[in-house]
C-alpha cells in the first residue's frame, strides 16, 4: 500500500474507529435505555459504507477525506430520522463539518465548499423536517439519548483534533 499523506491517513483511521464503535451502540441502548435496541441495530447498516473508507484509500486519497463527511453526514440525517430531532443525533453533523474543515487540500476548495453547503443544507432540512422519532421514545429515553449523543459527538471531536493535528502545515 502507498504512503498515505497525514490527512488521508487520519480519515482511514477516523473510519476505522466508527467501524469499531458502531456495533456498540445498540448496546449502550440496551444498557442505558432497556428499550429500542432493535431500532438502534438498524444503525449498523452504515458500517459498510465506512468500511470502504480505508479500503479504497490507498487507490484514491482523495476519496476518504471526502467520503468520511459525506458518509457521517448520511448517517446522522438516518439516525435522526429514526430517533428524532431531540435524541440529539444531528449533533453529528458538527465532527462531519469539522471533517471538512480539515480534510480537504487548498487545491480542493470547491470540494470542501460544496459539502459544508450539503451538510448545513442536510441540516436545515432535518431541522425544519424531523420531529418524531421512528421509535416512540419516552421523554426520559430522549434525555438520555440525547446525553449519549452528546458525549460521544464530544468525544468524536476531540478525537478529530487529535488525528488532524499538525497536518494544516502542509496546506
């Protein structure tokens, strides 16, 4: 496999640490709300398309720095419509743009303008949208949904800084 530049390289290991998280989120459903473990398995669909991240990376490094976003984008606007806007899921969409503010060489602006345009709009649209969740939560299930997400969207970015840092020196 070819050298990989520090930004691709961040967002295949980024991909990886979704991957192996993923399947624990029906668990911390389970553990935490007892309920709704079936919906959340319905997350784990995601997990291929995450997949390819790291397995095309070394053909093409573009493509991971702008499917990592593009992906995580999808799967907060999926995960919000089967939790509700205030399960919190559409948190998400903060580590995606800040994927995009990092990810992206200066050469591939336009690229990096178009997905912040295609995620905020992701977001407008989920905001005016979404109100119900799939699954009829109770208020309490919400809060802690809503806390799950919270920290782990949190966690995510520091995660993010963590993986990016010193690579804006090669812009």
């Amino acid at each position: 496999m070819p050298q990989l530049d520090p930004r691709t390289k961040a967002a295949v290991t980024i991909a990886w640490v979704i991957i192996a998280n993923k399947p624990f989120y029906p668990l911390y459903i389970w553990w935490l709300i007892g309920d709704g473990v079936g919906m959340s398995a319905v997350t784990l669909v995601a997990i291929p398309f995450f997949l390819v991240i790291p397995l095309v990376a070394g053909r093409s490094p573009f493509f991971p720095r702008f499917a990592l976003p593009l992906f995580g984008t999808l799967d907060t606007v999926f995960e919000t419509i089967l939790f509700g806007k205030a399960s919190g899921t559409l948190l998400f969409l903060a580590p995606c743009m800040a994927l995009v503010l990092v990810s992206f060489h200066a050469s591939e602006k336009w690229w990096q303008r178009g997905l912040a345009c295609f995620i905020f709009a992701c977001f407008a649209v989920c905001w005016k949208t979404i109100r119900e969740p799939v699954f009829p939560w109770s208020s309490d299930q919400l809060t802690t949904l809503l806390n799950i997400n919270t920290f782990a969207v949190a966690s995510l970015m520091a995660f993010i800084a963590m993986c990016y840092a010193g690579t804006a020196a090669d812009i």
